[in-house]
C-alpha cells in the first residue's frame, strides 16, 4: 500500500515572543496620563492593563500547520474562500479596519485544507498594516508555499482612521486586490475570480 505523505508547514509570528505585557501597561498609563485622562476613577484604574492585553491580542494570530494535500484527482478550477473576516491595526494612526478578504487559487499538485486561507489572513493582518501592503503578502505567501497556476486575493474594509477622526468618511471602503499567474494573466480565469468575490472588474 502506498502511503502519500501530506507535508505540513508551522507557521509562528516570531514578533509575539518579544511580547512585555508589564511594559506595555506601563507605557499606556503614560500615553493616556500625556493625553489628560484621568486614571484615578475606578472605572478608568484598570485601562492600561486592558489597553495593553487588547493591543497585545491584535498584533499575536496564532501558530498553525499549513496542511497540503495532494491534487490527485487533477481539479483544475478556481478555489475560493469569499468573506473571511478580517481585523487590522493601521500602522500610521494604530486604529483598527475591520472587513473581509476574498482568497482563491487556481490548484496545481496541491491542494490546501481551506480553514487555512483564513488562518494566513489572520497572521499577517495581526501586526501594523497598510490594507494594500496585507493583499500582496497574502498572495504571495500562498504562491511560494502553496505553487498554485494562480492566486487572487481582494481586501474590502473599512478604516477607522479615515471613519472616527479626519476627514470622517462615515460608511466609505477601501478595496484592494492582488492576482498572480494565471489569475493575472489570463482574461477569462481573472473575470471568473472576480464575478465569484462579488467585486466588480
């Protein structure tokens, strides 16, 4: 009997291993203190900690296994996970945006367990982000572990920085998008990804 080896990569956020809660908590107290907030009220006396513990959660996605399994029965049409929920931090205000990520490939040897689109999105999107910078290493992570014939990825979210302060575009979203190989090259399969996310090409 033929045994088929289904190799599987660990994937760890090495920033998260530098993580000092204590520090952290510290430098909120002083953040807000610097900002005229009063911290001696009860219900303000622990918010440096949750500060801390909530930025802390943003910026560390869990570890996991990128599982592949072999393509054997040849599929050859697009694969798509549309909707996968999505939380960032912009990195130049450090406000969250919050939306979804449309992810597909076209398969070549390989196929990849499909809880793992979402488990990709989510470890690079926990860090400090531009919206356009998380689409690209989305796609092309997955098109070096993966070596997918094409991979697209579109972002739709809504940024608080632009919502909550500034220009106060209530209600407005960014959409970017990334194709590679096939999914960039070829007319047919790029209208395809994007009649299948909804997104209009």
């Amino acid at each position: 009997m033929l045994v088929r080896s289904t190799p599987a990569l660990r994937v760890v956020h090495e920033p998260a291993a530098g993580l000092d809660l204590a520090a952290a908590e510290q430098a909120a107290t002083q953040f807000l203190r610097a900002l005229g907030v009063d911290l001696d009220s009860a219900s303000l006396r622990g918010t440096p900690g949750r500060m801390a513990r909530a930025y802390a959660e943003l910026f560390t996605p869990g570890p996991f296994d990128l599982t592949t399994f072999p393509n054997d029965e040849g599929y050859d049409e697009l694969v798509l996970a549309r909707g996968i929920p999505l939380r960032s931090v912009c990195e130049h205000h450090l406000l969250p945006f919050v939306g979804v990520a449309h992810v597909g490939y076209l398969p070549g040897e390989r196929i990849l367990g499909l809880s793992k689109l979402a488990r990709i999105v989510e470890h690079f999107a926990c860090r400090p982000q531009v919206q356009e910078r998380l689409t690209i290493q989305v796609a092309g992570w997955l098109e070096e572990h993966l070596q997918a014939k094409g991979v697209g990825v579109v972002i739709e979210a809504e940024h608080t920085c632009m919502t909550l302060r500034g220009v106060l575009a209530v209600g407005s979203t960014t959409v970017t998008s990334t194709l590679l190989g096939l999914l960039r090259e070829d007319a047919r399969s790029r209208q395809e990804f994007f009649v299948l996310t909804g997104v209009n090409a």
